[in-house]
C-alpha cells in the first residue's frame, strides 16, 4: 500500500487546549504515531472542527476562557450520533486548578462519562497509552484513567 492509501487509514484526532504549545506537543506526540491531526485554542474552534468533519477521537481540556471544555463536552454528548459517540479524552489539570474532581461535573450533567482521562503534565507515553486504550476498546468500555 502506498503513501496515499496509508494516509486514508490514518485515524483524524481534534485536540482543543487555549494553551497552543500544548496543542503542538499533544499533535506532534500524536502526529509521530500515525495519527491525522488538527487542532483549536478555544471550544468554538473546536466545535466548528468537529461539525465540519466529525474526528476519530477528540482531546479535550475542561479550562479554557469563554465557552469551556465542560460547556464543550456537555454540547458533545448532547448531540445526535455520530457526534454524541466520537471516543473523547478529557486532558486538564483541573484539579490542580479549582480543587475538585472532575467526576463531580459529570455525574451532574447527567451526560454520558468521558472515554479516558488524563491529568496534566502528560507524557508522551500516558498520551499514547490512553489513546490507543481508548481507540482499541469494544462497546462494553470503561473509563480509561492515567
């Protein structure tokens, strides 16, 4: 297979953080695994991506100024399939940030969890554990943590 049918399996990953070295160091971590990615510093951004071209996966940081991750995650598992079932990982350091856990917003929100979640500072070793957890899992899946 060629460079051309190797590019159309490539699975399409939106990585949304306000901080954008963080959205370079998460699309070249996953870039260099295979992956195609595109990335947002705000959820409107975001959002527009994922609208115009629903991704594989999508990384997600809950804190950002204006519309949240968190308003961001809640519009996501609202929506009509395909957009409610894409896999999302949650990547924050919220708890550092305002001292609660994140499971709290979740359960309120009475939407469905997210796939995986991984606390800041991430490895590049944490992020592909998780993503590739996240990606390989069947229907009966569970949270994946890091």
């Amino acid at each position: 297979m060629g460079p051309l049918g190797k590019e159309n399996v490539r699975k399409r990953v939106v990585v949304i953080d306000d901080e954008e070295d963080l959205t370079t160091y998460f699309s070249t971590i996953l870039e260099e695994n295979g992956f195609s990615v595109k990335t947002a510093n705000n959820a409107v951004d975001g959002e527009k991506l994922i609208r115009d071209d629903p991704p594989d996966l999508i990384c997600l940081d809950l804190l950002m100024p204006g519309k949240t991750g968190v308003n961001l995650f809640l519009w996501l598992r609202r929506r009509e399939e395909p957009l409610r079932d894409v896999p999302l990982i949650i990547i924050t350091g919220i708890k550092e940030q305002i001292n609660v856990d994140w499971k709290d917003i979740v359960s309120k929100s009475k939407a469905r969890v997210p796939d995986g979640f991984i606390e800041k500072p991430v490895t590049p070793q944490r992020l592909m554990r998780v993503v590739n957890n996240v990606l390989s899992r069947g229907p009966e899946k569970e949270v994946v943590f890091e």
